[in-house]
C-alpha cells in the first residue's frame, strides 16, 4: 500500500518580483525526498523547472550534477536538500511584472502526486517621499527649534528611512526635530526612503539667522605701509545671516556691497587707523583696526634763515616738514662763496620734536661770504633747499676792561693835574723872579716892610727902612738864594734910584755905601 505526501508547502525568497532579481522557489516535504521521483516548478501556468531526487536517479547518475544533492547554496540553480527535506529552484524574471505572480510546486512521488502554490508581489521601489508638514524651508533664529518633520513614501517592500544632515551625519529614522539651533545647523537635510528596489529623497533647507561673527580684515594684518600716491584696498569678511552689511571709519551709509575699503592715490591725510563694522537684523560686529601709514619722499625745505653771530659763527634755521613719514634727516651743506665743495654737518633731531630747527656753524673765516642750504632724505628720496647767504662779522679789536680803563683814567687825570699845579707853580716862579728883576725889588719891599721908631743916631735916621722883609714861594734855600741874588742886585744898584728920604734928598755914595740889607726868611 501507497503512503500518501500528506502536505507540500512553498515559499518564495524574496517574498517580491522585480526584473534580474533572483526568485529561490522553496519546496518543503513532509516526507523524505528520497521517494520522490520528479518536482515541477511553474510560473503563473509555464513550466519554469523540474528536479529529480529519487533514490533511484541518484543512484545511476550519480557523477550527474552531484553537487546539487545534498545542502543547498546559494549559487545552486536547483537542489535537493535530503537533510531538510526540500526541493529549491531559483528563478531570475526578466521584467517587473504589472501584477502578482503565482509561484506553483508540483511533486510526483512514490506515494502519489501533491501541489502548493505563493503568490508574489511585484516591488515597487518608492516613487515619492512625503513630509509631514510639507514645509521645505525653515527660518530660524540662532537658538531657536525645529519640530518633529515626518518622512513617509509608498513602496513594496516596505522602505526604511534615513535623514542626512548638512555635516553628512546620518540618522536611521524617519523623523526630524532640532532643539537649540546653532549656527552649524544651517544648511540643507535630506530624508531618504528606500527598499531593495530602490529609494527616493527629499530635502528641506534649514536657515539660521545669526549676528555677524567673525569679522576680520584682508590684508590679515594690524598695520599696512602705503607709499604716496599708490592705491591702498582692504576687503572686511565675515561670517553672518542674512547677509551683513558694510561700513568703515569716517563711514555713514550702510551697504552690502561695501565690503571693500578703496583709496585711490593715497596722500598723507589718509593716515590713520581703520575698521569695519558689519550688522544684519540679528546684531553686529566690529572688526579690529588696522594701521594704514603713508610714507612719502621729503619735502624741500622752504623757509632758510642764516645770521652772523660772530665773527667765525653763523646760526641757521629752518622749519621742518613734521608730516613727512618716514622722518626726514635734514644734513647742513655749506661754503665759501668761491669754494666749489660744500662742507658737510649732520643735523641730530631734537627729543622734544620743536618746530624750528636750529645749527650753530662754528670756525669760519671772519668778514666772509658763505652759502647755506638744507638737504632732506629718506629712503624714497632726497630734495635740497634754496640757498641762502650770509656774510661773517668783522673781527673785533682786543678786548678792554672798563674797570681798568677808568682806574687807568682817573690815574691819569690826577698826574695831570699834578703836572699842570707844577707847571703852573714853576711858572708862577719864573714871573715871580723877572718882575723882581726889572722893578728892584720895590714891589714885593714895600709889601714886607715895617715901620719902627727913628734912631737918635744921626747917620741911622736917614734911613727909612731899617729892616727889609723878602716873601718868597717855595724852600727856606730858594728864598736864601733869592735873598742874596736880592742883595748883590741892590749892592750894585745906584742909590738914588732905589731909596728916597723923607726930605726927598737924594742919598750920597758915601751914604749909600753904608746901608745894609737885611733879608728875613718866612
């Protein structure tokens, strides 16, 4: 008697049709396959495949596909599982049917005939992905949150999900929320649904507002040096959303497109510190200042002056040009009128930056004509003043000292005054003595006479004069002198021309040999 299959099951892996998928069509007995002479496989009504894995065929062929006896791989086109009792059968369709297919097993064997079917749905890759709410862009402020986006699509089998985000992190689910938004949260996200078929995507692009961060200059430095008349351009960045606005010291209006700070032949007056300030409607920032200094060739000296202090020195002074950067160094040249070289004197700034200059030229020739001139020079250049002129005093005569000179005066005056008192004195003299000579004498008697009583002698009462009294200036020796040259004169004197008597008789010779003179000294 016959034993009867009671039960034949099949399944289909995967549980799907799509074009150039392998189908493994999985036939299970509920008895050893060994009793089975023949299992079929069909596709909807066509035959797809058979398989034999009887005792008997595997016994006279069994050097014919023997790997396909046995356990089962996942390369074999069919097999038969003596273990498991299964018969498999994989199929590769060439397209994606519109409709379910329906998979059939039929098994013949020693017991009879059974049959089982699986139907199989065609997959369906996900065509659309949905968002729940179907926002694409959200705006937000720096801190503030996204809530829960939910991502859906309609696919067979069914689709897992993803979401990327804009630092390409991924997420294995099918919702998105953000708390505390930063600014790295900025960018674009994207939810991903897929299956083995395929997937679709979608995006949502996340704004976040923030103040301007990160403001700096181009050039990246604190200090730029510019040469007169040469452009200067400095470029403000900055990181910021929405985008940010632009304006620079000495700046009033505000613009987008004023990131870059120009100047145009740059002179002097534009040196200075600069900075940039950026803002948007979240907040703003400055940016750090930047030293902009325009260094120019020397200005030529105008205003010269030189003036003789001495005879050997000269004085010169100029003003300097103070704005010039970097600063001048200003060198003296100076000549004789007919020297062909100029001498050369360096000038040493001064500590406390006066606004005149000033150079004391020493060891020059006196009453001489010598030229002047001022050079300036830094490292762009060198210029050179008009010259100026100036003669050197004459030399001045020895020096005399007032004091000495007055002491000396007074000393003088005196040995003048002496001298004249002597000379007046010795001529006084002189006169004193030729008068006397040319009178007898009578002029200076009379004044030194005295009258005394008459004598009782006879002889001595002619006599009127009985004592003469002689004035002399000078020594008690000069009026000795004068005393005896007075009486030699009178002794040799005629008497009557000298003396007269009272009774106006003229003096014999014989009296007047008897008169004498007498002569007093003071």
């Amino acid at each position: 008697m016959q034993e009867h299959i009671v039960c034949v099951t099949l399944s289909a892996s995967p549980n799907y049709i799509s074009a150039s998928v392998d189908i493994k069509l999985i036939c299970n007995l509920d008895e050893s396959i060994e009793n089975v002479a023949n299992v079929t496989f069909r596709r909807n009504l066509d035959i797809i495949g058979s398989a034999k894995c009887s005792k008997l065929y595997r016994k006279y062929f069994h050097n014919y596909r023997r790997r396909n006896f046995g356990s089962c791989h996942f390369w074999d086109k069919f097999c038969c599982d003596y273990i498991n009792n299964t018969v498999t059968w994989t199929y590769t369709p060439y397209t994606t049917p519109i409709i379910d297919e329906t998979f059939y097993c039929e098994v013949n064997g020693d017991n009879g005939q059974d049959s089982n079917s699986t139907t199989v749905r065609p997959a369906d890759a996900p065509e659309t992905v949905v968002l729940s709410p179907s926002t694409e862009v959200y705006t937000r402020t720096e801190g503030g949150s996204i809530s829960s986006i939910t991502c859906s699509a309609d696919c067979y089998p069914v689709c897992n999900f993803t979401w990327t985000y804009p630092d390409n992190r991924t997420l294995p689910r099918s919702y998105f929320n953000e708390y505390s938004l930063k600014k790295t949260h900025d960018g674009e996200y994207t939810c991903r649904a897929f299956n083995e078929i395929g997937y679709k995507e979608k995006s949502i692009t996340v704004i976040v507002n923030y103040a301007p961060d990160n403001v700096h200059l181009s050039p990246n430095s604190t200090s730029l040096i510019v040469e007169e008349n040469k452009h200067v351009s400095i470029t403000c960045l900055a990181n910021c959303r929405p985008q940010c606005e632009y304006r620079w010291t000495g700046q009033t209006n505000w613009s987008s497109s004023n990131k870059q700070f120009l100047i145009r032949y740059v002179k002097r007056a534009n040196s200075g510190s600069y900075r940039c300030a950026a803002r948007n409607g979240v907040g703003y920032e400055y940016s750090s200042y930047v030293l902009v200094t325009v260094h120019s060739r020397p200005t030529k000296v105008k205003s010269v002056a030189a003036k003789s202090t001495g005879s050997t020195t000269v004085s010169v002074a100029w003003i300097p040009d103070l704005s010039v950067v970097p600063k001048s160094n200003f060198t003296l040249h100076y000549k004789t009128r007919n020297d062909i070289f100029f001498t050369n004197m360096p000038f040493k700034e001064y500590d406390d930056h006066l606004t005149i200059y000033l150079l004391h030229v020493k060891s020059l020739i006196p009453s001489t004509e010598y030229v002047f001139k001022i050079s300036s020079e830094n490292y762009l250049g060198r210029t050179e003043s008009k010259a100026v002129r100036c003669v050197t005093r004459a030399e001045p005569s020895a020096s005399i000292r007032t004091d000495l000179v007055g002491g000396i005066s007074l000393i003088s005056i005196a040995l003048l005054i002496i001298i004249i008192t002597l000379v007046l004195v010795q001529s006084f003299q002189l006169l004193t003595h030729r008068s006397d000579t040319s009178i007898g004498g009578s002029r200076c008697i009379s004044d030194g006479t005295t009258k005394t009583d008459r004598s009782t002698n006879i002889e001595e009462s002619l006599y009127e004069i009985t004592n003469l009294q002689l004035l002399n200036i000078g020594s008690s020796s000069e009026a000795s002198q004068s005393n005896n040259e007075t009486t030699q004169e009178l002794s040799e004197t005629p008497g009557d021309k000298l003396l007269r008597t009272s009774a106006g008789r003229n003096f014999t010779e014989k009296q007047h040999e008897h008169m004498r003179l007498t002569a007093t000294g003071n």
